[in-house]
C-alpha cells in the first residue's frame, strides 16, 4: 500500500503505509557541495578515482547527507512531521553518482501520544541495503 | 558482559570529556536542508515563523574529541551509525554549548571474533542551558 496523499494528521496514518517514492539526488556534484559546506575534506567525498584509490567503489555519499535525505523523505511525505528521534546505521557505502530508492514503512502508531514509528531504508538499484534506521515523529492530532 | 567491558562502562560512561560551542549559521543551515532534499518551509525560510535547523544538522558537528584521551584502543574503529534524538527546536543564529560523553559500550562476537561498539553522546544546549538535542556517533572496533 503506498500513499501519495501529503499526511497532516496523525488520524490520517495507516499502519504498514508505504511512504511515497523518494529517489535523492546523490550526483557527485551534491555530495562535495556538502561535504564542503560540513567541513569534511576527505577525498573519498570528492572524487570517484581517489576514493577507489581508498578500495571503495567510487565516491561515498555522508553518512549524515544519507540520513537527512530519510529525513526529507518523512517530511515530503508529513510536511508537519516533527522528527523526536532518528537512528541509522551505514551498512554499505551510498556510492554517488548512482541512482538509489529510499523507503519507509509505517510500523507503529501510537494515538494517544502522537507518536508514529517509520522504518527506513537507502538501497542502491540492485536492491542492496546501504542504510537503514528507524525514525520516531509526532503528528498532529 | 565480558570483564573488560564491564571495567570500561565503570570507568567511562556518562564522564564528560569534551565541552565546545557550535554557531548555528542560518546559510549553513538553509544550504543543508538544500542538499539533503527538505522541502518543509520552516527549514528553508529564514523569515519563516518556525524557523530552525534540519534535525540531522547537528549529527554533521562533532567535539573536538570523540573518545576519552585515555581510553584504550582495540583496533582500528569505523562509522557504524549515528542517532539523533531532538527534544527542543534549534534556532538558527544561536550558539550551542555541546558536551560529549560515552553514552554505552558493549560488545557482538561473530565469526571473525569480537567487536566493540562505543556509543560516544554529543549532547546539545542553548545559551539558557535549555537541552535542545543530542546526537550519538556508534563507532564499532573490530579487534587487533
């Protein structure tokens, strides 16, 4: 079940809801304007060749870019969406300049505190895992 | 719990050992959301009434130290996650106090022997000591 609808209110959530498609744009270009801005110089941001110097696949995505564009995801989705917690963990580099999906799965509904627990996942086009995490916001009632 | 582990947690957890200031840039911030792909005014808008930073933004500062200058060192730590627990809105402009501490250290043993997580807790607060957020960076050391 995938919901295209924007949410405003908690009553409007469905349990095991499939947040909308969100495809982030991970072009190399994005990712050394952050990883700038943030203050990260490693080459392994920068570009393809030095980071496949580092034994990596190609330039990585920030760990911290791949969790805000979950964060995003969620607000796109609930643009009222006040994130209380979010946890990831970087299974595998998010390698830029390809294409990658994120999800998110409603699994918890809590109404009387205004609590909605989100399940979320980075996976590149074969469908690998990068990163996945879970997020806890509250809506409106 | 290993011994070992147990004697670290006894030692180390819930000591602050590090204390920095953060200036929260308004263009920095905005820029950040840019990047990540937010599209919630409140991020992106400075005159917006509601104002303030993507809720990640303060799992991209870091201390001056992640770890305590003594604390021992296994092997070579790597990245394995970050969490972000936000209490109170972070206002663009403002300037935060963050305080680190270990906030849990424990262990997971698979087939290439054991591994040692830290969880080091970067702890943020306003110029009133209100506490506004904090943000844990899980390292994980796969034993020499």
């Amino acid at each position: 079940m995938t919901i295209s609808k924007t949410i405003s209110k908690i009553m409007d959530v469905e349990f095991g809801a499939n947040l909308p498609a969100f495809e982030p744009d991970t072009s190399l270009e994005i990712v050394k304007t952050f990883a700038t801005l943030i203050g990260w110089d490693g080459a392994r941001f920068r570009d393809h060749e030095a980071a496949r110097k580092e034994g990596l696949a190609g330039a990585m995505v920030p760990g911290v870019l791949s969790q805000g564009y979950l964060v995003a995801m969620i607000h796109q989705w609930a643009p009222m969406a006040e994130i209380k917690a979010i946890d990831t963990v970087f299974r595998a580099p998010v390698i830029a300049d390809e294409p990658h999906s994120i999800t998110g799965v409603v699994t918890d509904i809590n109404e009387d505190e205004g609590l909605v627990e989100i399940d979320l996942t980075v996976a590149n086009e074969k469908g690998e895992t990068r990163v996945f995490g879970t997020a806890s916001v509250s809506l409106p009632a | 719990m290993d011994a070992d582990i147990d004697e670290l947690r006894e030692k180390y957890l819930n000591q602050p050992f590090d204390e920095k200031t953060f200036y929260m840039d308004p263009a920095v911030t905005i820029e950040y959301a840019r990047l990540c792909g937010e599209t919630a005014g409140r991020f992106l808008d400075r005159d917006h009434p509601d104002f303030q930073t993507p809720p990640t933004y303060i799992a991209s500062l870091s201390g001056r130290r992640s770890l305590p200058i003594d604390f021992p060192r296994f092997g070579i730590g790597m990245d394995a996650g970050k969490g972000v627990e936000c209490l109170n809105p972070v206002r663009p402009g403002s300037t935060l106090t963050g305080r680190t501490h270990l906030h849990d250290i424990y262990t997971k043993t698979g087939r290439s022997g054991r591994m040692v997580f830290v969880v080091s807790r970067l702890e943020f607060f306003d110029e009133n000591g209100l506490h506004l957020a904090n943000s844990d960076s899980r390292s994980v050391i796969r034993e020499k």
